[in-house]
C-alpha cells in the first residue's frame, strides 16, 4: 500500500506540477513580486494537504515564537526534500533560496523560478560567487525576506551529520543579520533519494536567533552545529541511538 501511496504522489507530481507552474509563469508578468511568491507557495501548500492525506505525513513545529521581526538568515537541518518544499509555506515572511543559476533553464519550473526573487548562484564566478550572493541577500532581506540555508550543503542520511560549511554564517556576519537555526527530523518520513515515503509526524523546531555581532563566521557556524545536533537527538533520538530518558534527549 505504501507504495501505491508513494506512486500516487509521484503521478501528483507530475500532473499538478506542470499546469501550476505554467500558470504562474502566465500570470507572473503581471503581478507585484510579493504575489508571486505567495502564488508559488500555493504550491507548496497544496502539497503539504495532498501528502498528508496521500502519504500520512503530518507536521509539528516548535519555536515560532523565537522567530525575529527584522532581517535574517536561517540555517537549517537538511534531511529530505520536504523541508524545501514545507518551510515557505510555514514561515511567515518570504523565504530566499540559493540555488545554482543553471536551475533557471529547467522548462516550466525554472522559467517560473526566474520570477521569483530567489538568489542565484553562478559557480563560474569563482570567488565573486559570494560577493554576487551578499548583495543579492543583502536587497531581498531589505525587502521583507528573509535567506535561508542548508550548511551541510546537501541532505543527509537521517541520524548522521554532514560538514557543516561556513557559507550561511558568513554571509549573516556580512550583512549583520541575525542567525535562526532550526533542526527537524523530515528524513524519517520522507527519506533522501527515495521514491517511499513514510506516515509520521515531522518535527520542525526552531532555535532562538543567534547574535552575530561581534563574532566570526566560524564562531556562528559552531554555535549553529552544536544547537542543531543537540536538538536532533532530543526531537529524534532514536536515529542517533539516544535514549528517550537520557540527558542527551533531554530539552536544550
């Protein structure tokens, strides 16, 4: 049943997703960039509703409140694909992705893509890439938005760690933004590169906003690591072979 379930999504996917994003690349043009994205995130709304009828995946999130008012950068746990596609339709402000630039030529998706106002990254600029990156971060978080990142640059099995980079501290010291951290356990549900998605509940806990003024980039980026790796085992403990009793699962 699971994987019929799982199938379904898929046939979802490919049915919904194209329409959608042609209509928004119609409507685009004539619409204040603001609607745009909230336009986008219909989408991202809508499957969110489908996957937990379909799929059984619900979600809970801890920590609203330790979101900021002003600008800032959030840098979280990267587990699976649910996370891209959940946290614009969770969080209150537009969220800003760094993506490469050549996303931006993938038919359908990519031409409404380049509406939006994301920051592209073109890795042929060599050491200029982050500079382009900070002033691109820099325009959209006056704007309202706020950036956000995945340190460990690419998903991670669920209960491992990857190399935390330097890149989203970085660019938060630059820009003096504070950082928020966020853990969440995505992976148990709806696992990296896998066609089987899973029923369950997904965690998502937000970490009070870090401070950047004063520190280094490696400084924000470890306080970042040691708050995110805590809080994976309290709100998953059993991936990282954690009693539920233990100090290591206890509240951070």
């Amino acid at each position: 049943m699971r994987f019929i379930r799982s199938l379904l999504l898929l046939i979802f996917f490919a049915v919904f997703t194209i329409p959608y994003a042609t209509a928004c690349f119609i409507a685009f043009p004539f619409m204040r960039a603001d609607n745009r994205y909230w336009m986008a995130v219909g989408w991202c709304r809508v499957t969110l509703a489908v996957v937990r009828v379909l799929n059984g995946i619900r979600y809970e999130v801890q920590g609203m409140d330790n979101l900021p008012r002003g600008p800032a950068v959030l840098l979280s746990k990267h587990q699976s694909a649910w996370e891209t596609v959940a946290f614009p339709a969770l969080m209150p402000r537009p969220l800003c992705y760094v993506f490469k630039r050549e996303l931006l030529y993938v038919p359908f998706f990519g031409w409404a893509l380049g509406m939006l106002k994301m920051i592209h990254i073109d890795r042929k600029e060599g050491k200029n890439a982050f500079a382009s990156v900070t002033r691109q971060g820099a325009r959209r978080m006056s704007e309202g938005a706020w950036v956000i990142m995945f340190p460990e640059g690419t998903r991670t099995p669920t209960g491992k760690q990857g190399k935390y980079k330097t890149g989203g501290a970085r660019f938060a010291v630059a820009t003096g933004a504070v950082v928020v951290p966020i853990a969440h356990n995505a992976g148990r549900v709806w696992p990296r590169n896998s066609f089987m998605k899973y029923p369950g509940i997904v965690t998502v806990s937000i970490g009070k906003p870090v401070d950047t003024t004063g520190l280094t980039p490696d400084e924000v980026n470890m306080r970042v690591e040691t708050w995110i790796e805590a809080e994976m085992r309290r709100i998953d403990p059993a991936a990282y072979g954690v009693e539920q009793n233990s100090p290591a699962a206890a509240r951070i």
